[in-house]
C-alpha cells in the first residue's frame, strides 16, 4: 500500500495518518503568510531588512548565499503560490462500517485492506511465486480471490445466513453498505451493532 494512500484521511478511503512532509509544509506556510500580513511583526523587520531590501514578498527569490532554511521557507512560498494544497478525491461509501467506535482494531484493518483488495488471497500468492494452486482452501470448487472469498463462497454466504438470522436482518454482502444507509427502520446503535457484526464476521473469514 502507498503511503500517500495510508496519509489519505479515513472519510477518503485511508488510514488519516499525518504525512510529515505536508504537515512540515504547513508550518513554514505560516512564516509565508507572516512575511505577507504582519508588516510590524519583529522577526519580519529582521527579514525585510537583511534578505528582501525593500523586494514584494510574492516576487521575491533568495540570494545564493542565504541560509538553507531561508531557501526553504522561500520554496514553500512558491508552491503555495502554484497552487500546491492537495485536492479532495471524495468519501468512500464503507467508511462508517471500516470505522465503526465498536470494532476492534485488528478486525478494522482487515476490513480496510480487504475493501482496498490488498489482501494476500491465494490469486495473489500465486502471482508472486509464492504456491502453486490458488483453489479455494475452504470450499475447494474456485480460485480463491477477494470477491469469491468474502461473496461467493459457500462458506461466506453461510456465515452470512447464520448472522442475518442472529439480528433479524436482511441483506448480503454486497448490499450492506446500502442498507447501512437506506434503512430507516433501525436506530443508529442497532445499525453500528449490526455493522460490527459483519465486520468480524468478515475479519473471521
């Protein structure tokens, strides 16, 4: 998985890490906004006075003789001025489910990498060089890939079935996210609770 995937925030699909790289970005954006609004600020006079002479922030360039920190907090200027903020890409329909406060760690995870189809089914093994027979270990009838393994195995829809009826619910795997959202029926600790549920069932697969 990519890093710039994980430091997505969770409502887009990621796992809402902080990228250091942006965040230190950020920071010397604040000494930029500085340098452009607070004229009577002290360490600004100090600049103006030393680097910029009398230059417009927004046209300024660094001598080649300044600090590198100075070069930085240019550089971050002119991304800034080129429109470096990173554009949202949208939110992901499970990300209630993936990030329900009733799941536990270990089965989120799961969760989250199974919807990124990045687990480690037999498909993918065998891709690798890693087996030789990618034939479904629990029913053995076919290749064991994220979509037979979680919705067209014998042993998942049972699973399934016997968890339906467990809570009196009505829905398959691929509709639950729909329902999750759809369903008027059912309060939102009966919705969270059913959801969990399905995430450790899916962990338990």
């Amino acid at each position: 998985m990519k890093w710039e995937k994980c430091c997505t925030p969770k409502e887009e699909g990621g796992l809402g890490l902080k990228n250091v790289h942006h965040w230190n970005k950020a920071l010397l954006g604040k000494y930029t906004a500085c340098l452009s609004t607070k004229k009577d600020h002290l360490w600004v006079k100090w600049v103006n006075h030393v680097y910029m002479k009398g230059t417009e922030w927004q046209d300024y360039s660094p001598p080649l003789d300044c600090s590198w920190s100075w070069k930085k907090i240019v550089h971050v200027k002119d991304k800034f001025k080129h429109g470096w903020l990173r554009s949202k890409t949208g939110s992901v329909p499970w990300r209630f489910m993936c990030w329900n406060p009733l799941n536990v760690p270990k089965t989120t995870f799961i969760l989250w990498e199974a919807q990124q189809n990045r687990l480690l089914t037999l498909d993918k093994l065998i891709k690798m060089g890693m087996g030789q027979d990618s034939i479904c270990f629990i029913c053995g009838l076919e290749p064991e890939t994220h979509s037979h393994l979680f919705y067209n195995c014998n042993f998942s829809k049972q699973c399934m079935q016997l968890l339906q009826a467990k809570l009196h619910i009505h829905f398959s795997a691929e509709t639950m996210v729909h329902w999750f959202f759809k369903n008027r029926s059912k309060s939102a600790l009966q919705k969270i609770v059913t959801a969990a549920c399905f995430v450790g069932v899916t962990y338990a697969i």
